[in-house]
C-alpha cells in the first residue's frame, strides 16, 4: 500500500522551475518538479527514473494534464535535451551568436571566424625557461601576468625551470635513478 500524503508544499527552485515537496506520514520527504508530480497523482504511480515529463505546448509555466506528456529519456535526450557539438563552423557561429545575444558581456576568450576557420586571439611571449618565441590565448597570457606565474612553452621547459630554481627537488624519476646507481655500486664492490 502506497505511502500517505502528509504535507505538501511549492517553491520555486532556481534553475528547476516550480517544484513540490512531499512529506510522507512514514516521515520520507521527497522533491519532485510539479509536471511530474502532477503526472504521477494522474497515473496513481510513481514515475520511474527513465521517464521524463514535458509541455506539449512548449510552456513550461502550462501545467494543464492536457498540456503534460511522458517520455522517455532517451526520446527527451534526442529532442530537448543534450546538445550535440558543432560539427561545422556554421554551427560553430550560431552557437556564439546565441551565447552572446543571451549575455551582454563577452566571453573572456573572443573567438573569430576568419576564412571558414576558426582561431583565437592569441598574444605572444618568450618562454621563461628558454627564451623562445610562442603565443598562447590572450586569456591564458594576461592570466598567467596578472597572477605573476610564469609562462613556458612546454612541459619540459616548466620541469627543468623547477629544477633549476630548486635544484636540491628531486623528481620521483630523480630519487629511483639515484636509488638503481647507489644498488649498481654496491653490487660492483
């Protein structure tokens, strides 16, 4: 026999629309979104977790039992949900263009569509360690300046900088050359 109702309540949720939370006379508390709970009173059962409600009409504020539909995850996925990545640079631009009209600043990395291809603001600065020419994101650089790190243009130059700057700092690779050297000489005497 299923649970008894013993206090409803709804609110508002940030980012999850208008939501119901159920106290059970058991004392269990459950919060669902509204649709769905409207669904499974209509139904008399709880809804299983691969099932979705949507608003037929697209209104999510439309909480009408005519306006309400059970699908299921896959199908919601396939229609509403997961955004497939662009695959062209068309889709590319629409996706900026919809993310900018939705904000009015602009994203801290500007991405520029020049010739069908797509590049990103990039500043250039020498590698600390060796000295050399390399352009990184207009982001990443003025980051790495701001905070005072330094910028290197790989791996293998940032490990040999920390080297040099702590020359006692022994890598694990370091300590077990070490180790196999100091077995090696003990072995030879």
């Amino acid at each position: 026999m299923p649970d008894k109702i013993k206090k409803l309540e709804h609110f508002n949720l940030p980012h999850q629309g208008l939501t119901v939370k159920i106290t059970y006379e058991s004392g269990h508390i459950r919060t669902v979104k509204l649709a769905r709970f409207i669904m499974e009173d209509k139904l008399g059962r709880p809804l299983s977790s691969r099932e979705v409600v949507i608003h037929k009409d697209g209104n999510e504020q439309n909480f009408a039992v005519e306006n309400l539909k059970i699908v299921t995850r896959s199908e919601y996925n396939r229609t509403h949900g997961i955004r497939q990545p662009a695959t062209t640079v068309e889709g590319l631009m629409e996706r900026i263009n919809k993310s900018l009209a939705k904000k009015s600043a602009i994203s801290k990395t500007v991405s520029v569509i020049k010739s069908n291809k797509l590049s990103v603001e990039t500043l250039p600065f020498n590698c600390t360690y060796c000295n050399k020419l390399n352009h990184r994101s207009k982001y990443a650089v003025n980051t790495a300046r701001n905070h005072g790190h330094n910028l290197f243009c790989n791996l293998r130059c940032s490990g040999k900088y920390q080297i040099k700057q702590n020359p006692d700092r022994k890598t694990p690779l370091m300590r077990w050359n070490a180790e196999r050297t100091k077995a090696r000489e003990a072995a030879a005497k």
